[in-house]
C-alpha cells in the first residue's frame, strides 16, 4: 500500500531570493538568515569547520557575503581547564635532518670514487678524516648562524648617563668609522723616561707542553695616568706652547682606533684650551683589558659570574701586568732612559715600564702628541729592540668552542685573532 506523501506550500519570492516577509512562519521568524550564492553547493551554507573559508585567507571571496558570521558562538566565560587540540603540523629535523645527512653522505661517496679507487691505505684515511673536519666546520658555521640569527641582542649599560641639558653636536654611526684610512709619516721623539729590564729569550721556547706557571709581582707598582694629569705633557706645553695640537695617551688612541669592532660601552672626556685638545679617561676607565669583545657572540653582563665582562677584565689585567715582569731576565741588567720615571716616589718599587712621547705631524695645522709605554728591552744581533708585551687570553673553551691548548701547537690557524694595537 503505497503511503500519501503530501506536498508543502511553497510560497513564491517574485522581488528576489529566499523567502519574502510575509511567507516566513511565525517559529521562525527571529531566526537570523544567512545569504549565500546561489552557484553555491548546499554544504557551503552550513560548514561548521570553515574549511570552505581555507585557501582564500588573505583574498577576496566573491561568495562569501559576511552574512553567516551572526551563527558565530562566543562564550567569554570558558574554563580554564579547556584547551582546543593541537592541530599543529610535528616539528621539523633542524637543517634538513635526515635527508641533510644523506645528501652529505652521497656527496662523500661521489668524492670517494673520484680519488680514483684510492680507498684504502693512509692516505686515503687522511683525506676521510680531511673531509670530515671540513664538513664538521662548515654545520658549526650554519649552527652559529642560525643561533646567532634567533638570539636575542646582548645590549651593555652605557658608561655613563647622558644628561638632559647637553646639546648633540652629532652623532656617528660606527659602521661609517670602518671605511676610514688615514696615512700619516713617521713619529718624531720628544723625550723619552723610565728604566726597562732585559727580556729573556728561554720564553720563545714556551709550549702547552713546556708550560711555565704564572708567578705573581705584588711589589711592584703599575701607573695609569691620564693625559692632563702627566707632569711631563704639562712641562712640554709650557717649555714649547707649539709642541702640538692635540693630547692623549697610547690606550686612548688604541680604543679609538677599535671604536668599529667595540661592544662594551666607554666614553672619554675631551677637553679644549684655546686651539688645543686634551683626550682623557675618566678614573678606572681604560685601566682594565677587554676579553671576547669582538667576538661574534659576546659574553652577557652577568655581575655574578666568573665569565662576566668585569671579571674577565680584572683577571686580563692581572694576567698581563704579570706575564709583563716574568719574561724579563733576573740578572738585574737594566736600560736606563734619559729622565727617570715621572709617576714614581723614591723608595718605590717600580714595575719595567718606560713611556716615550712621540709626536706625528697630521697636516698644516694639527700634530697629535702621545705617551706610548714600553715593558722591555730585547738584544737582536747586537742591536736592542724596545718591546711591548701583552697576553691573549682564553677563559672558557666551551664558550669559545676552541681549545688552544690543543690547536696552538700543532694548528695555529685555528686560533684566529682580530688585533689592532697602537705602535709604541
């Protein structure tokens, strides 16, 4: 028996699409209307998971009218215990993961059968080991990029607080100082004062293998003098008042002169009397030595650390006035200049330290005036040569990622250094 199937009233929209005002029953009429395209499938009207909306994140969609948004469920009071699912795609290998090595991995065995089917032997085993260390550098070198890349920026206090009431003259980039070159003659010696000690030459022989430990010189003492307060500058000036045009000591040059590749903040104190200037530091500034400050990566300002930037300055300090009087000979052999040192008292133990001021002519108009300090004196073929001696130290090879006790001797080239020093 075949059941009655009763067809519904339809009620006809002849002003447009939907159902007109009249026609809509009485259960819904508050019941909000989406608009859709009638090109549009059925499906399309009541997605839930919005993938319809998917790909076209960021275009225009003709089809979609903005009408379904009022079915949208907001609730502001969700429990804290509810978390949607993570949908997110796993995590990647970094650099590729498998496939990176696989493709290393083939362009060994490429190399291997271009050597020839030289694949035994020693030799063939030093150019394996030859090509691993050579891969080996260059996945650090990716390392440190990328770790470099998402590092956060290590930013220093400033030296000192810039005041409200000073006026920018201006202000220069660093990366501007980088390009610079100027080329002056040779130095011309005013006077030259203190006593140096002989340098003894057992000290080249020195290797990780012959190691001397550091002995320690408390007695002796060590001057850091700033430039107007040098008794000798002062009695140039008023000996010839045309001796120069500009004043400064040796550290204060060199910093200039590295002011490029500076991380940790200084500042130094200019000062002008009539058409001459006087460059200074301010007290304990320049007394200490840098270490790993132009690295790629420098050290945090950690006050509490034995690696903090203080600290290792302190400890390069103390190292290099040191290792300064322990190369010397112990015979009691002395270099005598022509006027004593200017910072001593009698009775005074002073460390071999001599200063010599020397001027360069820049132009018409300006001649730099500086104090440049010596440690020794070493004896070459009859000649004596005056010496500056300073160390380059090493803190923490797991920071640095190279141990010079093992490549200094046998690969000095893996000990790179970035140097620019002040020619005394």
């Amino acid at each position: 028996m075949a059941v009655a199937f009763g067809v519904p009233q339809v009620a006809e929209n002849l002003d447009g699409w939907g159902p007109d005002a009249e026609s809509v029953p009485s259960q819904l009429e508050h019941v909000p209307y989406a608009p859709f395209s009638k090109g549009d499938r059925v499906g399309r009207a009541s997605d839930w998971t919005g993938q319809a909306f998917k790909y076209n994140a960021g275009r225009f969609d003709r089809n979609n009218t903005g009408g379904a948004s009022v079915f949208n469920f907001f609730h502001n009071e969700d429990e804290d215990s509810f978390h949607l699912v993570d949908t997110r795609p796993p995590p990647r290998p970094k650099y590729g993961g498998r496939r990176f090595q696989q493709r290393f991995q083939r362009r060994d065995r490429d190399e291997g059968r271009r050597d020839g089917g030289r694949d035994s032997g020693a030799g063939a085993d030093r150019e394996r080991q030859r090509r691993e260390r050579l891969q080996q550098q260059k996945r650090g070198q990716w390392n440190a990029y990328w770790q470099d890349k998402n590092a956060p920026r290590i930013v220093y206090n400033s030296s000192v607080d810039i005041r409200p009431e000073w006026a920018v003259l201006e202000q220069i980039p660093l990366t501007s100082l980088s390009k610079l070159s100027y080329e002056v003659g040779e130095p011309e010696d005013i006077t030259t004062c203190g006593t140096l000690e002989y340098y003894d030459k057992t000290f080249d022989r020195v290797t990780p293998k012959t190691e001397k430990p550091l002995e320690r010189f408390e007695n002796r003492n060590f001057y850091k003098v700033t430039t107007t307060d040098d008794p000798v500058i002062r009695r140039l000036l008023l000996e010839n008042e045309n001796v120069g045009t500009v004043f400064a000591t040796d550290a204060i040059l060199a910093t200039l002169m590295c002011s490029p590749r500076s991380m940790y903040s200084w500042d130094i104190v200019v000062q002008k009397v009539g058409n001459k200037l006087f460059f200074d530091k301010r007290d304990a500034s320049f007394d200490l030595l840098t270490v790993y400050e132009t690295a790629q990566e420098p050290i945090p300002e950690e006050k509490d650390s034995i690696n903090s930037v203080h600290s290792l300055s302190q400890e390069a300090t103390f190292i290099n006035q040191n290792f300064s009087q322990q190369i010397l000979q112990k015979d009691g052999k002395k270099f005598a200049f022509k006027e004593p040192n200017p910072f001593a008292s009698e009775n005074e133990e002073v460390a071999s330290v001599a200063y010599r001021y020397r001027k360069w002519k820049l132009d018409d108009e300006t001649t730099l005036v500086a104090r440049c300090e010596l440690h020794s004196v070493a004896e070459v073929k009859g000649s004596e040569i005056l010496l500056t001696v300073n160390a380059l130290n090493e803190f923490d090879s797991r920071i640095t990622g190279v141990d010079w006790r093992q490549k200094i001797e046998n690969q000095r080239g893996a000990v790179s250094v970035f140097s620019l020093s002040c020619t005394a």
